[in-house]
C-alpha cells in the first residue's frame, strides 16, 4: 500500500492507523520518515508482505530537501534546538554546484542524532544528549544524483533532489554540505518522491486516514497484491542495475 504521509505524523502513526482500519495486526513499512517530513511510505500489509519490507527498502529512493544554510540544529533538522549560528557568505548556485557535486558517488556515512539506528539494541533517540550516537559505526552509502533545484539568498535556504541508496540520511548529508559550504545548515524540509519503483504519484493522501475521510474499503481498493509489488520492483530494481 502506497501512502503520501502528511507532515506532522510518524510513520508508526500511519501504519497504527492502517492497522485500525483494516483490523489486521501484522503490518509494517518499509522505511522512516520522520514527523517533519512527508512523502511516499510502503505499507506492507499481512506476513506476506512484511517479509518482503528488506528488499522494498533496498531500492533507490529520490528526495526533495530544503537546507536552511547559517544554523545547526543538535537533531541536524527544524525538530532539535539550534546550536550554532553562523553567517553566510555571498554565494551563487555555481558555488553551491560545486560543493554539492563532491557528495555524489560512494562514501561513509554516520547515522544522525536522534535517529532510529540502533546502538547496543537501543534506538539512538533513547540516548539524547549522551554523545553516544557520535560512535555509531559510519556505512557506506552511495548518492547517485543531487540537482540544485534553487537558491534563495534571503532567506538562505537550498533546494535539492536527492536521489541515493538504502540507509543514507539527508539530515546528514545536509549537515556536511553545510560544513563544507563553510556556514553550516540543518534540513528544513524533506520529501520522499520515489522508493524503488513506487512513485508518490501513485500514493493515497495519507491526511484523510487522520480526518476521518478514508475507510477500509478505500484503502482495499488501492491496495497492491504482493505479487504485483515484487513484480514492479523487480522490474524497477533491473533497470537501475542497467542504467548504472
């Protein structure tokens, strides 16, 4: 099942309520978004579903970001207290292109603060202000692309299409492109547009699932068989294999 999470809700609030509806207990997604954020959320619906959440969550997914560019929040978005203010300098979008390009391709990456990566079993937003999240373990993750959508110097802000692999965290990478901008910047805004071979497009407007507007037959009737998500991203998953 293919929902446009609205701003506001957690991804465990969606599926809570999908679960509601449905009456079925084993559901689950198949990638976080955070409360600020919105965008395309796979709901899996059933065991046979929720068995095939790891291969759901290994397909590219494409984002839309806003970077705010001079501050630094502790949480790396508009959701933590801000920590450090600094001025901007005077930049075009061809400066900021060139600092953006150097993020494209392999590279390490650590999770964020008040992320749900886990440390000792325990999600890093259950160690708040330990520090202890500066130790998790850094990945590999790999941008395939990342456009400058926009610049706007008076308010400061950036807008970005990303589109990456599995376990890459915009927050993060918002924060470097600050650090190397040499001003700092948190995330202000995020979007999931594409996850593998789902497209937003396609989604439900997960805002009536919360105003009442959306029944269980609603969601039955958008709903995919299991056979026909592998399907679509199999097929999705080939054409990136020969794309690359």
């Amino acid at each position: 099942m293919l929902i446009d999470k609205p701003v506001g809700r957690t991804s465990f609030a969606v599926v809570k309520k999908v679960r509601w509806l449905l009456g079925i207990k084993k559901i689950g997604h198949a990638g976080t978004l955070d409360p600020f954020a919105s965008g395309l959320l796979l709901v899996c619906v059933g065991r046979p579903a929720t068995r095939e959440i790891d291969a759901f969550m290994g397909g590219r997914k494409t984002y839309q970001a806003v970077l705010q560019l001079g501050k630094e929040t502790e949480t790396l978005d508009p959701e933590g207290e801000v920590v450090s203010v600094r001025s901007v300098p005077l930049l075009t979008v061809e400066d900021i292109t060139a600092v953006t390009d150097t993020f494209i391709g392999p590279q390490m990456q650590a999770p964020p603060p008040y992320s749900a990566a886990k440390h000792k079993g325990k999600p890093l937003y259950q160690y708040p202000r330990q520090r202890i999240l500066d130790k998790k373990e850094a990945k590999v993750i790999d941008v395939f692309s990342l456009q400058i959508e926009g610049y706007d110097p008076v308010s400061e802000q950036v807008s970005i299409t990303v589109t990456c692999g599995k376990g890459t965290y915009i927050r993060v990478l918002a924060a470097d492109i600050g650090k190397k901008l040499g001003c700092g910047a948190y995330l202000t805004a995020l979007r999931r547009t594409r996850s593998g071979g789902f497209s937003v497009e396609e989604a439900l407007d997960g805002a009536g699932l919360f105003k009442q507007e959306i029944r269980s037959d609603d969601l039955l009737r958008r709903m995919l068989t299991v056979e026909q998500a592998v399907e679509k991203h199999a097929k999705h998953s080939q054409q990136e294999k020969a794309f690359t």
